[in-house]
C-alpha cells in the first residue's frame, strides 16, 4: 500500500508524539505501510522514477546532424530559415512541421547554443536618478484638424516612484532636451542627484570611441547640482526604467484615444491638454512612493537657468535674418541694420542696440518663420513678386487663405495676386479672424472670395459703437441730507 503526500506528512507528525500504530491511524494508512515509510525516513520510495520517452517519431532525425552543424557555424541562424533550406533541398518536409523545428532548436541552444546577454536587476534608490529619452508617437495616428501629426514626446520620469510627466517635442535637439528637463523638474519642485540620458548627440560628445559629455549639458546640470549620467553606445536597455515606461505611455494614451472614439485634436494645445490628464491619472497611483522619494529629492536653485547664446545678424534686402540656419522675416523697416541676436531654448529676442526690436518662438534648423505682416505692405506695391516668392507657401495663414487664394486662381487667375493680397492686407490691417470667418462663408456659398465682397461682410460684421448717455445726478438730495445733519442734535457725552 502506498500514501499520499498529505497522508505522509501527518504521519512524520504524529509520530513523535504517538505510537505508531496511532500515528498510522491518524494519518489512515496501515501499520506495515507506516513502518516502511519510517523506516525509509519519510522518503516515499515506491514512486518510480519519471523517465522521459519518445512518444512520437522525430521526423528531423536523418537531417538533424546537418542542421547541428549549421546552429554550430551560425548560432544567429533562424528556424524559419532551416525550415525553408529542408523544404528546398529535402523531400517530405512542409511549413506545418515549423514550430516542431522551433521547439526542437530552442531546447538544443538552452542546452548546446551560446550564453545569453545577463540583466542585473539594479537596486532603486529613493531621489538617486532621474531619467529622460524620447519616444515617437507616429503610431498612434494622431492628427489636428484633419492633418497628420507625427511627434515626438520627451519623456522623463524617476525610476524608483515611476513618477512621470511628458512634452511635445520638434527633435532630440539640445534646446529640446534642456527645455524638457527644465520644464519637467519645475513641474517636479526638485531635482534627483543624477540625471541619466541615452548616448544621444545633445548631451554627448562622439568622437570615435571617445565618449564625453557636451560642455553646455554638464553646465546646465551643474547649475541644478545634477550630475550627468549615460548608458553605453548601443545599449539602451541601461535606460531601462524610461524606456520601459515609454511603451507603458503610450499604450496608456492609445487606450484613452480609443475610449476617446477619435483621434483627432482641434490644435496641438488641445492634444497636450489630452496628454496631461492621461498623465494625471497614472501618476496618481504613484503618490505614496513619490511622496517618499520627494523627502530625499534636492531643492531647485534658486534662480532658473538661462543660456542664450548672443549672435549677430544683418536684416537682408528680403527682410529677413538668418539664426542658427532658421530664417525669420522682420519689420522691412530694419532692412540693413545689424541687429544682436539672443537664442533662447524656445525664444529668439532681436535687439537694435539696447531696444528690443522683435521676439519670436524659436524655430529648428532649417525652417521658416514668416510673418505676412511685416511685408505685405510692399507686396500689395509689387503684385508680381507674388508668383515667383520664394516663401509664398508661408504667406497662407490658414488652409481657408490658401483656399480661398485657389478659388481666385481658378476663376480669375489675371487678378488672382492682387485680390489675394488685398485681403491679405485686410488681415493685417484689421482682424485675420474676422477676414478668415468672411472668407469661409463665401467659399461655402460657393461665391468668389474677391476683396470688394469681402470687405463689405467684414465691415458688417464689425459692431456699432453704443451711444452711452450719462444723466446728471441730481444733488439737491445731497443738500437735504447734509442740512439735516446739521440741524440734529449733537450727543452729550456722560
């Protein structure tokens, strides 16, 4: 006779304290099955051995030794591959018998193949690091209104509360890099004691198998009493926490844009307000662990850190200036002038002398920045510098413009520049709003957006002043009041 396990262990237990014949009737079991079991120490020795067997026949058996040979000379090589050599080469085998082969390879590496790459699980430490990296959105499919909007977002977070927070961002740049850590430990109120980023260009000098951190980074992180920290070139899995929590966002913010049955935003300040409330909700599970950390977490400096750098730039016959490979139009009054130049992360600020003269958002290398304002005066004079502009494309302020400009090109194209200026300069003039509202009623009356029509609903449009009437007080009233108040009786004190 035999026991089970529970039968065996309420055995061992009664045992010491009962004869045998009562531990085995406690434990149900007769008294020769209890005294083989005591004599064998508890063990259960009746169990056979569990040996494996073939149940079935191993239809790579003839081909195997081959194949071997080739994980041997490749380890890399991939079983869909060999599958595809054994269809090509040998006879009776089919992509049915691939995830056999799969099975079959995988247990022969575990036992034969190479040495897996080995994480070593780090230990978090309360207010130690914080972490950055961006992450592309593309995937999520977000566009604004109407248009396709591929992002990026600077992610940063604490790898030890998992507190997170999140920008949109133009490009891994240093401007955006300092901007997104300025701006996220403002929203923080503290700083951790590192600060840890990928082996990326913006913080980090590569020149061959020199790897040193850019000058301006560890400036900007001394000024926060931070210090920098990178993982190895090509190994990005150091950042581990931020790039674990870059998948967690945005599987969180898809969900949300599914619960939300659209993906389309109004404008980029509606999508970030998207974003932020998403951020809100998962950061609130992480209170209890980031009030813990923020003890430990250092102070802000007391002043922000500011690093323009000072350029300077002479207004063209076009113009325009050109800063950090970004061109800008300006007042056509500062044409020729030589103007200071101060590049802010997000602001570029002109100075004629002392004065400030222009401030406007900064622009990556390469784009344009185009203010219709500052030119269309003179354009309205020369009409037949429109075709041929070299920015024409930035003098549309709103898809309605660059509509309402087809619509002329297409039914009156010999006057086409000079109507689309002149309500251009209505724009500028006045109300762009108010033009653009015009110019929208008339493209969806399906009338000609001309200048003259135009004008005439803008105006109607425009509310009459009121005419204010202020009757004189009457004060004879007052008079009453103050002759009462003399005529009263003064009181006695007692």
């Amino acid at each position: 006779m035999t026991c089970t396990e529970k039968q065996l262990q309420v055995l061992l237990k009664f045992s010491k304290v009962l004869t045998q014949e009562a531990a085995a009737a406690k434990a149900g079991v007769s008294l020769r099955t209890a005294r083989k079991y005591l004599k064998a120490g508890g063990r259960m020795t009746d169990r056979p051995e569990w040996k494996w067997r073939q149940t079935h026949v191993d239809v790579f058996a003839e081909v195997w030794p081959e194949m071997e040979a080739m994980l041997r000379t490749d380890p890399g090589i991939q079983a869909q591959t060999l599958m595809q050599w054994l269809i090509e080469e040998k006879s009776g085998y089919s992509t049915k018998q691939l995830r056999t082969l799969q099975r079959r390879i995988r247990q022969w590496r575990a036992l034969n193949g190479p040495d897996k790459e080995v994480m070593f699980k780090q230990q978090l430490v309360p207010g130690k690091q914080s972490q950055s990296d961006w992450t592309n959105c593309d995937k999520l499919k977000v566009t604004i209104d109407g248009r396709a909007y591929p992002h990026l977002l600077f992610h940063f977070m604490l790898p030890y509360s998992r507190w997170e927070t999140a920008y949109l961002s133009a490009s891994e740049s240093f401007e955006n890099l300092i901007s997104g850590y300025m701006r996220a430990v403002a929203e923080l109120g503290a700083v951790a004691e590192t600060h840890r980023t990928d082996n990326l260009s913006a913080a980090v000098n590569n020149h061959g198998n020199q790897h040193t951190f850019n000058e301006r980074w560890a400036a900007f992180l001394s000024h926060y009493g931070v210090k920098p920290s990178r993982n190895n070139p090509g190994e990005s899995h150091e950042n581990g926490s931020v790039e674990k929590s870059h998948d967690l966002l945005k599987s969180a913010l898809n969900q949300a844009l599914m619960l939300r049955r659209s993906r389309d935003f109004p404008s980029v300040a509606e999508y970030e307000k998207f974003i932020r409330k998403v951020l809100d909700q998962r950061n609130k599970l992480r209170r209890e662990r980031l009030a813990e950390e923020i003890f430990v977490l250092q102070d802000l400096p007391a002043r922000a850190w500011n690093s323009p750098v000072e350029l300077r730039t002479t207004v063209t016959p076009w113009s325009t200036v050109t800063i950090d490979k970004a061109v800008y139009s300006v007042p056509a009054r500062l044409i020729g002038m030589r103007l200071r130049a101060l590049s802010y992360p997000e602001t570029i600020r002109l100075f004629l002398g002392p004065t400030l003269v222009l401030e406007m958002p900064r622009q990556e290398s390469g784009n344009k920045r185009i203010n219709y304002r500052h030119i269309i005066g003179w354009l309205v004079r020369k009409p037949g510098a429109f075709a041929g502009y070299l920015y024409r494309e930035e003098l549309f302020p709103s898809l309605v413009f660059r509509r309402a400009y087809d619509a002329l090109k297409k039914w009156r194209p010999e006057r086409a520049d000079r109507e689309y200026l002149a309500i251009l300069q209505e724009a500028a003039m006045n109300s762009e709003m108010d033009v653009e509202a015009a110019l929208e009623l008339l493209l969806e009356q399906n009338e000609l957006p001309q200048f003259a029509v135009l004008k005439e609903l803008v105006q109607k449009k425009q509310p009459e002043t009121p005419t204010i009437h202020i009757a004189v007080p009457d004060l004879s009233s007052y008079d009453e009041l103050l002759s009462y108040l003399h005529k009263a009786p003064k009181e006695t004190p007692s």
